[in-house]
C-alpha cells in the first residue's frame, strides 16, 4: 500500500489552506475529504432551494436530551467556506488574553496576538481580504494595509454608516475575502455583481473560499492527491499508541485505510472531535489524544443571532455585506464587560421573510417584498465562554451528540440593545423616527457555523488536548488544524484565525 508523508482530514479553513501551504514542499500529501465538490447548478442562487437545506447535510445530532436537530453544516471540497458570508476579521489583541465578561473569565491564550500577527497577514493576502485600516478603533496593529481596498458601500448603506457614524459610532467595511474580475489591463473592478454571497455557494468562483483558493492551488502540484467521498471513520495508531499510523475511511459502502508518516485532522471542531473520540483504542480507551478528558469539551459556537431592521425608508442594496459596528466588542457607557460585534449580513430573499415578520406580514399592504425592501439585516455576535460541559459526544454508531447550554447571554441582549437603539438614532436622523421595526431571532443548538474550542491549545497536557503547535500532546505526529484549538473564541467569525494558523502550523510542517 503506498503510504503517504501527510494526510489531511477535511478541506476548510483550516484543511484547505494547510494542503496550499504544504504543496510545495514535495511532500507526498493525501487529502481526504468526506464530501463531493459543490455542484455549479442554478440552485446554487435560489433561495428557497438554499433554505430549504439543498447544500446542507443531511446528517442529524442530538442535544443532551436527546432530541433530533439539524446542524447546519456543509460537507464538501471547501468544507463550511463554500457558503460562508467571507467576512475575514482578526481576533482582537485583547482576545488572547483573560478577559472577564458577564458569565465569568474567558481564558488566556499560550501565544498572544503579535504571534498570530504575520499570518495574518499572510491569510489575508492568499484570501484577497478587501478592508480599510484605521477606521475600526478596536483592530489590532497590523504591520501593513488589506491587500485590497474596501469594496465601496452602495448608497443606502452610505447613508446608513454616515449616520451611525454622527452618533459617534466607527462603522467601518467588513473585511472581506473576495477575488473581484479583474479587466483587461489586469485592473480589479470596484463592484461586485453577486448578489447572493452570504449562506450562498458562487458558481463564479468570485469568493475566495478554502476550495478555490487552497484546494485548487495546492491541486497544481503533482504531489498532492485530493480523495473525495471518504468519510474518516477512525485514526489508527501503532501499538505504542504513540504514533498514528493510518486511517480508515467509508467510500462507497466499503472501508479503505491510507497511511501516512503524519496525520492532520481537519474536519471542523465538531467532527474532528467525534472522529478523535471515535478513534479510541486500547491505548487511548477515551478517544486519540484525550488523556486530559478535555477532547470534545469546551465546544463553543458564539451567541450568534440575526436582527432585521425594518425601517419606512428603502434599502434597494443588493450586496449588503457592507457595515461592521465594533464599537461594543470591549464594552460599552453601561456594560463595564465586552458585548460583541454586530456586522452586516446578506439581504434576506422575500421568499424567507414571511416567517420572519410574521403577523406584520400584509398589514397595511405590506408585503413580502415590501419587507424585503426595507429592511437592513444584521448578524450579531457575543462572545461564548468555554464550559467543560459544553462538549461533542458519540454514541456506539459514532453518531454525534451536543451539550451545549448557552451562557454569556447578558452581553448577547446588550449587544442587541445597541444595534437597535443605533438603528433607531439612524432614523430619528433621517427624519423617519418611530417607523423602526425589529425582527429576527437568536441561533439555537443547530447554529454551529461558528464552532470552535473542542481540542483546545494550550502548554499543559493536563488540561489541554493540542501543544502550542497543534500536535497532539499523547501522540508524535497527530496534528488538528482547524477551530478545534481556540481557548476561547472572541466575538469575531473564526476563519481567518483558522487559515492564520493553518499557515502557522503547515510551515512546522513544512520541512
Ligand atoms: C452560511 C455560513 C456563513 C459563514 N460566514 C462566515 C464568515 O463570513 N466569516 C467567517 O470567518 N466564518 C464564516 N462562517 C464559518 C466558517 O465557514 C467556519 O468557521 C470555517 O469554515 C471553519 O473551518 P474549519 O476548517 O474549522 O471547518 P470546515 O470549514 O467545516 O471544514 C471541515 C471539513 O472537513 C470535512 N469533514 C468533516 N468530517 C469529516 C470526516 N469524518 N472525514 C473526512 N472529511 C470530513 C468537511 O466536509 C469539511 O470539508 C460561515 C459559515 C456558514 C455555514
């Protein structure tokens, strides 16, 4: 059987850009991937097609009670990135510290901000990040500017950011990870002609996701071979226990094994728990790498929840993924705790409002379009602390199990406060006070695309599942590159610290 220098466990943030970072090394690489790559299909723009979970996975968990729900998940080549929003922030400098919040510490890191900073730097450059420096008080330093301006706003969301800003708010444009057509003298076009970006897969290719990006790129050296439809069912070790040897992957009703001299776990933080927990073995009788008992705990997945602000004014945006407003991530006049971050998200379809609005729906003649047309959609994120009884479970058929209660929920209702007296100051401003409406509603368990925190880094192999490098502390070359390793996850999307790390840790790797 040809063994391979390195297999990789999924293809996401963190998946993907280590196979980029690694391709040129000569290494013979072997990407294992459980889903197919994204159909370019005309559903990929429909709306209800999309809702109604075409892309989604079919697969059901349970919650501690045992009660079937829906993850929202995305298997395939690009993992969660193929229909993410791109929106690419760096955790806060104070992110890598304790920091106290209104449910209790959120912990320190082993390395600090200026540690991740050149990754950064670089995880923005592969990811075309569009942004603008120096308007958002609450970034960290960074050595050098976005590698592309900001996309300009278009007006309503102009006129939006203008008055926020007269109430002494700093909206500033959401970073975003996007490869804008470039014309023929090589110039990149200020404009965007997608309209559905967000929770949307891009048949054209214009999002810079873990596929197009990392897959596609390191698929250009002949050392690296990308098998899709094998989902890992287990990691096998040597009789030592020490190193891991091989893996064992579902393709086709049938069980194949693949060795490696090193073996990279990549499958998001949820599935790379289950398939750690799911590797026990005599030696690891509580699952690969978990002598601490912390494998699977500390599952976070951020307060995250959507507020729909409907106004008497118009909003014709088609591509709102425009304003981020950081000025409640540290705090704020009456919470001395951090509150999180609020950003724009992509416009909802009239087609999925009706829920949304609910009985306000055809009164006074309006209706769903009328909705759609007026109302500015946001997604609000407070930060979740790490709780050990928060944590992925398995049962005897591998199937997997969250228990996960929400905490922190105090800086979730503050945050949401903010945005509406914010968006209520907007219209008092514009001279349409009191017509402000609000709608929309928090995530629940099945809202996990913001998860993180099950094999949490740290320097003690007592309380921690990864060293500081992100190898295993019980094995030699077992190695999770993904969000599985946040300590604690701030209140900014993950995927940029995730590609920040895979680029990290693929230059351990590397030689
Ligand atoms: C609609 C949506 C919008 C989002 N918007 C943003 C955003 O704007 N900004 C942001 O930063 N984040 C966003 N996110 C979150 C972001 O997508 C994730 O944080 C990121 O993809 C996590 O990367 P990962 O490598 O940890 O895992 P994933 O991207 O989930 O990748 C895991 C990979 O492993 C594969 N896999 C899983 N189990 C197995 C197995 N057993 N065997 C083989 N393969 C396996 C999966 O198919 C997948 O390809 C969004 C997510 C969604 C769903």
């Amino acid at each position: 059987m040809e063994k391979f220098d390195i297999i990789i466990i999924g293809t996401g943030a963190g998946g993907g850009t280590l196979a980029w970072k690694l391709a040129p090394s000569g290494k013979r690489i072997l990407i294992l991937e459980r889903g197919d790559f994204l159909p370019k299909e005309k559903e990929n723009w429909e709306p209800l097609a999309v809702a109604q979970g075409r892309y989604k996975t079919p697969e059901m968990w349970r919650d501690a009670a045992g009660k079937e729900f829906s993850p929202y998940q995305h298997y395939w080549v690009g993992g969660n990135t193929k229909l993410y929003g791109g929106a690419l922030l760096r955790l806060r400098e104070s992110d890598f510290e304790a920091v106290e919040h209104w449910d209790g510490i959120s912990p320190e890191w082993p390395l600090k901000y200026r540690d991740f900073a050149p990754w950064y730097d670089q995880a923005e450059a592969l990811y075309a990040v569009h942004g603008a420096r120096g308007i958002d008080p609450t970034e960290p330093p960074a050595s050098n500017g976005y590698p592309y301006p900001a996309l300009p706003y278009e007006p309503r969301m102009a006129e939006v950011s203008a008055a926020l800003k007269k109430q002494g708010l700093n909206p500033a444009p959401i970073p975003l990870a996007i490869r804008l057509p470039q014309d023929h003298n090589g110039r990149q076009s200020d404009r965007l002609h997608i309209e559905l970006y967000d929770g949307y897969p891009d048949p054209t290719g214009a999002k810079a996701d873990s596929h197009v990006v990392g897959i596609q790129g390191a698929l250009q050296y002949p050392n690296v071979t990308l098998l899709r439809s094998r989902k890992a069912l287990k990691i096998n070790t040597d009789t030592s226990g020490r190193r891991a040897v091989s893996v064992t992957v579902a393709h086709e009703g049938m069980a194949e094994t693949y060795q490696a001299d090193t073996i990279v776990v990549s499958c998001g933080a949820i599935n790379s728990a289950a398939l750690l927990l799911r590797s026990a073995n005599e030696k690891h009788p509580n699952g690969l790498a978990n002598s601490s008992g912390q494998l699977g705990r500390n599952l976070m997945i951020h307060n995250n929840g959507i507020v729909l602000a409907y106004s008497a004014k118009a909003n014709p945006s088609t591509f709102q993924k425009a304003i981020l407003i950081p000025d409640f991530y540290h705090g704020a006049d009456d919470s001395p705790y951090p509150l999180g971050a609020i950003q724009n998200m992509g416009k909802a379809d009239p087609l999925l409002l009706a829920d949304a609005v609910g009985d306000d729906l055809g009164k006074d003649g309006k209706d769903a379009a009328h909705f759609a047309n007026h109302i500015i959609d946001f997604f609000i994120t407070a930060e979740d602390l790490p709780r050990a009884e928060n944590r992925v479970l398995t049962d005897a058929e591998g199937n997997i199990q969250l228990h996960y209660t929400p905490n922190n929920l105090e800086a979730y209702r503050r945050l949401r406060e903010k945005l509406i007296r914010a968006m209520d100051s907007v219209a008092e401003i514009e001279g349409v006070g009191g017509s402000t409406r609000y709608y929309g509603f928090k995530l629940g368990i099945g809202g996990v695309s913001h998860q993180n925190g099950t094999c949490r880094f740290g320097d003690d192999p007592a309380t921690s599942v990864l060293d500081r490098n992100c190898k295993a502390h019980d094995l030699d070359n077992l190695y999770v590159v993904d969000t599985s390793f946040f300590p604690s996850s701030g209140a900014v999307n993950p995927s940029l610290t995730a590609m920040a790390n895979a680029l990290r840790v693929g230059t351990l790797l590397y030689n």
